[in-house]
C-alpha cells in the first residue's frame, strides 16, 4: 500500500437475528442438488430484496471440491416486512417446513403464515427496543 492508498478496518456487524430454514421430513436431504437449488433461490430472493446476510456452509476436502448450504443464515440488515414474505413461501412451498429465528433475548419457531406474523411483530419489537425507538 502506498501513501495516497487510505487502509480501512472493516469490522464485522453483528447480526440482528439467525435464521434456520427447517426442511421437512420428506425433503430431499440438505445437501441434494434438489434441496441446494431450493437454498439457493432463497438466498437470490434475500439478496432480490435487499436483505444482507451470511449463510452457513459445508465445505469439504476433496480433489474435486463440494460442499453445501446448511439453510442457516445469519441476518444483518434489511427489511423484516420483506424477510416475511420469503418465510411465508418457504414454508407454504412444502408442508412440514418450518423456520426458526433467534436473537439475543427470544428463540421462536414458525410453521405457517399466521406463526410468521407473529414472528415478525416479535423481530420489529425487539429491532425497536434495541434501537432505543
């Protein structure tokens, strides 16, 4: 780095709220090419809408590489309204989903859409509380 080159220190956010996307018991398993394409369009349709997340991965040693989504994101901004939508198609997709959210001060989990709503009220109350509004 040269002098007229400014050095910047990113440090990391911390997440508002995990994620977990529960697949059902007649899923194809999580690291299925089918189940993995279905990861994958959610994770498009976070990015679609603005919404920054992690998400959490196997990765395994091998000459021909691999690896797979676990379906457990770690969310670090954008719109809750938004991230329900998503949870909504994510579980009407395939019965028996659920997902499962958690921050610092609740763990809840959701199975339908009237379960999501709820979960959303409790995401935008504790987002407004931490945020002193």
């Amino acid at each position: 780095m040269n002098e007229n080159q400014a050095s910047e220190i990113v440090t990391p956010r911390e997440p508002e709220f995990s994620l977990v996307l529960v697949r059902a018991s007649d899923d194809p398993q999580t690291h299925s090419d089918e189940y993995q394409a279905e990861l994958k369009i959610f994770m498009q349709s976070l990015k679609a809408n603005g919404i920054e997340f992690r998400a959490r991965s196997v990765m395994m040693e091998s000459a021909t590489g691999g690896g797979f989504n676990l379906g457990e994101f770690s969310i670090l901004a954008g719109s809750v309204a938004s991230l329900a939508g998503l949870l909504r198609m994510w579980v009407k997709a395939k019965y028996g989903r659920k997902v499962k959210l958690k921050t610092k001060d609740f763990s809840a989990e959701a199975m339908n859409a009237e379960e999501i709503e709820k979960l959303v009220k409790l995401v935008e109350k504790h987002k407004k509380k931490r945020d002193g509004k």
